[in-house]
C-alpha cells in the first residue's frame, strides 16, 4: 500500500496551474474553517428567513454559500455569528 502523497510532495512537483488552483481550494477551506470555529463558540441560530435578510441573499442563494448551519430535525438554521463574520470578509 503507498502512502498517501504529503502536501510538501504535491508542491514541489505541481505546475504552477495547480498550484494556483490549489491556493484557491486552499483559502476556501481555510475561510470555511474558521467560519465554523466562529459559529461554535455561543451562538444563536436563525432561519431561512431572518439569514436572507442579515446578508441581503435570496433564500435559494443561501444555500450555495459556506454560511455554517446545523438542521436540528428538519429546517434549516443558520449561525448568526457565521453570518456576521461572514459580512465582515465580504465588506473587506
């Protein structure tokens, strides 16, 4: 069985296309990551409703974006404090 390739490894012989690609998938996470951390320390969740209006997003919209979100039984919730970091990256 081969061990699974290091990043270092990926690195040093990715082209430099994907290694743009790479930093792109990379900040990604990296923004969904701490969009996460942020939602898991005290928060309030909303709904559908009360997120579209906190980030001026259709509610099909919502749906397509790293908001952090939990579904407690059926409907949807999202994090107010992910959302609120959220409009901050995006004012920035």
């Amino acid at each position: 069985m081969n061990p699974a390739p290091t990043v270092e490894a990926f690195v040093r012989s990715a082209s430099r296309a994907e290694l743009e690609l790479f930093s792109i998938d990379l900040a990604r996470f990296v923004k969904m990551v701490d969009l996460r951390l942020t939602a898991r320390e005290e928060d309030s969740y909303v709904d559908v409703d009360e997120a579209a209006r906190l980030t001026g997003l259709s509610r099909p919209t919502l749906y397509r974006k790293p908001l952090p979100f939990r579904r407690p039984g059926r409907p949807v919730r999202f994090s107010r404090r992910g959302i609120e970091a959220w409009n901050q990256r995006r004012e920035a």
